[in-house]
C-alpha cells in the first residue's frame, strides 16, 4: 500500500497515511494529533534515476561553466556542491569543509592557507 503526505489545516501538523488505491480519495483522512478531517495532501519530491550515462553528461556540462568562476567563491562553491551530489559516492569531509567555506565567500587562497595540511595531501600525492 502507498503512503500519502498530508498536513492538517488545523494545528499544521504533517503526517503520512497508509491506503490501497481503493481506499484513496473514499475513506476519510482524519489527523493523527488532534482528530480533525480539515487536511490537505502534500506534495512531495519526486526522485528520478539517472543512468551512469546521463550523469556523466550533466556533469560534462557543469565542467564547461567553470570559466570565470575563480572571482566568485560562492558560485564555485554551489556549483562543486552540486558535482559532490552528482558523482554519488562518498566524499572526505574536507571536500565539504571547503565547499562551505566557499560557500561563506572565501577565496580559494584564503582556504589554502587556512588549511595547509589540505593543500600538502594533494602535493603528495602527485609526487607518487
């Protein structure tokens, strides 16, 4: 059976439901907290998969807009947000460590050297 998202209009509480399509739309939706049948369906985001295919794309495209954007700390940081979501796996917390920092409006040069030891991981691994 779906489960359907309501909030009551009456003390503006959420709460889910739990009916077979049959019952949707006849039986009463009555609210857990406080007993009123004054509610309304919420709408909730919609997840869609994307093949490995159509993510790689998108962040081709993200790739390509990343002229200009060494003046703006916080556009960088948005855009480098989005790429962490989009790869889909685990990530170092330093990478949300200076994506928030970014985000906060500094520059990537005040980030290294805020951050030394960040910037000599990647030294070192370059040198291997």
């Amino acid at each position: 059976m779906p489960n359907y998202d309501f909030i009551c209009t009456k003390c503006q509480k959420r709460f889910e439901i739990y009916f077979s399509y049959s019952e949707y739309g006849k039986k009463p939706v009555i609210c857990p907290h406080c007993g009123s049948t004054h509610t309304r369906r919420r709408m909730t985001r919609v997840r869609v998969i994307k093949s490995e295919e159509t993510r790689l794309e998108a962040l081709e495209s993200e790739i390509t807009h990343l002229e200009g954007l060494e003046d703006d700390p916080r556009a960088l940081g948005r855009m480098m947000r989005r790429l962490g979501k989009e790869i889909g796996e685990e990530l170092p917390p330093e990478f949300d460590e200076v994506v928030d920092r970014l985000e906060a409006g500094q520059s990537p040069e005040e980030i290294e050297n805020a951050l030394p030891d960040l910037a000599e991981g990647e030294g070192a691994a370059s040198e291997e």
